[in-house]
C-alpha cells in the first residue's frame, strides 16, 4: 500500500515523485516507457510556439486567481532542486531569452541548463558541427539564424570527432565520446586552427549541437570555453536531446536516492473504484497482472502525443485508467483521490500537442499541495503532516 501512485515518468510524473517524497510519502511511479522529456529540448518555455509572457500563460492556462509570487516561489523551488541535482538551470519569470535551435531559428524560452547561452544581438559567433553527426549542419544553422540576427557575423567550422561507426553519429553519441578528455582536446586543437586561419580572436559565442558531454558536460563547458575564449552554448535539435536526457537521467537517479520504489516496463491497464475512490490499479508486465494499491493517485501520461490520451473515431479516450472523458479528454466525474497534471489535463491546456515545460512544473508542484490538504488516506496522511 503506497500514500502516493504515480502513473507516468515524464518530467510531471518525476517531479511529482521527488517532491512527494520530500513530504514523506510512501511513494511509487509505474511507468511502461521512458518519459516523453527525452523528446523536448530540455529547455522550459510559457506557452509552445510562442514568445509568452507570465500574463499570457497564466490566461492560456486559465490560473486567473493565481499570484505572480506564488509562480515565481515554484520556479525558484523546481531551480534549487536542479542545483541539487548538479545541473543548474536558470532564468526567471520576467526576463526570457532568445536561444538558438538546432535548425538556426531562435525561441524565446524561460528555465535553461548552463549549457544553454542566449543568442547576442550583435558581435561575431561561431557554428561548429561535427563531420560524423548529420543532423546538425553549420551552414543551414547559419543560413536561418543570419535572417533572424543580420548583425550577427557568423562562421562555421565542420570538425572530426574522430571515431569511426557503422551508422551516422547523433548528436547524443557525440556528446558521449565528448565525455573523454583525450577528445576533447582534439575538437578543441581543430577549432582553434580554423579560427586562426580565418583570423578570429574571442567571437562572442560559439554554437555547437546538444553534445557538450553527458556526464563531464561541466568539465566539456570549462575547457570549450576557457580554450576557445568565448563563451559556449548547445543548440537543442532533433531527439535524442542531450539537454534534456541529461536532467531526465538526474531526476531518477535522485528520486531513486529518496526511495521512489519505480515499476519499470509496467502498464496500467485499468483501475479498481469503490464510490468515487480509487482502490488500486491493474497492473501488467510482460508475464502477469497484477494490483497496486494506493491512497492517492496522480496521472501523468501526458496527452495525445505522451500516449496519455487517444484520438478514436468514437473520440477521444484515456489510456491508462480506462475512464471516461469529454470531447477534451478530460476526465469526468474524476475520482476524488486521482490528480491529473500536465497534457493528461487534456487539449486545453495543450498547444500543438504540449503543454510547455513551465506547465509542467507548475502542475507538478500545485498537485502536490492539494495533495497534503486531502482527508483521503486517514491517519497516514494526518501522521505525515504532523510530522
């Protein structure tokens, strides 16, 4: 019997695991993939598609009653957590920036590790790409980022990893090999002699695909940058993202440490109700089913495109729990002890499929509060709060 379920091990379902356990519940996260997280740039923007601002989310999102230094506490709450983690992110809710992507175009985002830079207005940048990574190419990042930063003068170098393979690298692979010093070196040798050929002494930035190292990525940042003399910054493309496996990586290995007990490899296949509870969930692994029994319940499957919700001809359906939703894929008559967080909030806090990182945080941190004012879970609930 767990205090706390929770369905789903994107960055909601993480968080929602971490910061529960933090208030002492006894807590589980069952999940049947790796969490949509690995699939977004790992950089945290207002609203998808948009350059957002704190007014327009908290209208999109319809948080209308909702105070700006409420907002603010949980952001600086989800940044301490990355500062624990070893992987710092930064920002704030009145000052975005301006990133350059993997295909050269620019977004505006709000929470960014520190291996992201923003783009300057003007001043002297560098792409650099690697000869056996594909999916990044200098010239064509150049070509988009010139139309959307003209006072920009922008060079591009294409470099060897050298490190032969029967496939094209991705950006990932390259941010692994990257974590070796020896090669480190070597990129760094090859930068440093093109920009003494074309004669470039300390550009303001130098862009590189999301491979700045996995796990020595602070010792990758401070050699690129200290040799080069400039500043560095990953430029987040297609996935596997780096930047965002990276935090994905960390958040389980820290809820793991706090003693998140994770049903890995394990779909929910429905759930067991008594009146407007859930009981327990029905369970399945590649050999058998089986139940989990909780007192509270949080989904966070994600929407259309996390699988959490699907788009039928008799419409739109939930996953998981198997239970009934309106034509937004919202939950009806929700049990009173199930939270949804996130896309599984349905389409209306979604854009182009997403809810946005910031959502994400918000939902995940907000869920967790109401969940410690439930009477749901009797004395167990009331012992962990006076504790």
């Amino acid at each position: 019997m767990y205090d706390v379920v929770i369905i789903g091990q994107g960055l909601s379902g993480m968080l929602s695991a971490i910061w529960a356990k933090e208030q002492g519940y006894h807590t589980a996260v069952v999940a049947s993939g790796t969490g949509k997280i690995i699939q977004s740039t790992g950089v945290f923007d207002f609203i998808p598609g948009s350059n957002g601002d704190w007014k327009a989310w908290k209208d999109f999102y319809q948080l209308n009653s909702l105070k700006k230094s409420q907002f603010s506490n949980t952001l600086e709450k989800f940044k301490e957590l990355t500062v624990k983690l070893g992987y710092p992110y930064r920002g704030d809710v009145d000052h975005p920036i301006s990133i350059v992507t993997g295909s050269g175009h620019l977004k505006s985002t709000t929470l960014y590790p520190e291996t992201i830079n923003p783009i300057p207005d003007h001043g002297q940048v560098v792409v650099v790409g690697f000869q056996e990574v594909v999916d990044f190419q200098p010239e064509y990042v150049k070509a988009n980022l010139q139309k959307e930063r003209p006072s920009l003068t922008i060079d591009t170098f294409t470099i060897q990893l050298g490190r032969k393979s029967q496939r094209p690298l991705t950006q990932l692979d390259a941010a692994r090999l990257l974590d070796q010093p020896e090669l480190r070196r070597h990129c760094i040798k090859q930068i440093k002699s093109y920009m003494e050929e074309k004669n470039i002494n300390k550009p303001n930035l130098v862009i590189f695909p999301a491979s700045l190292g996995v796990e020595n990525w602070k010792e990758t940042i401070k050699e690129f940058s200290t040799y080069l003399g400039a500043a560095v910054t990953e430029a987040p493309g297609l996935p596997p993202n780096t930047t965002a496996i990276r935090l994905q990586n960390l958040l389980k290995k820290e809820a793991v440490k706090r003693g998140v007990r994770f049903y890995t490899d394990t779909t929910v296949i429905g759930c067991e109700l008594e009146g407007k509870v859930i009981k327990s969930l029905r369970i399945k692994t590649s050999n058998r089913v089986s139940t989990l029994e909780g007192y509270q319940f949080i989904l966070s499957t994600g929407g259309i495109l996390g699988g959490g919700l699907e788009v039928t001809e008799a419409g739109i359906k939930e996953t998981a729990l198997k239970l009934a939703v309106n034509e937004f894929g919202e939950i009806l008559c929700s049990p009173d002890n199930l939270y949804s967080i996130g896309a599984s909030r349905g389409t209306k806090v979604t854009r182009f499929g997403i809810t946005g990182g910031i959502y994400s945080i918000y939902s995940s941190s907000e869920t967790i509060h109401k969940l410690q004012q439930s009477t749901i879970g009797g004395s167990r609930n009331a012992r962990i709060k006076l504790a």
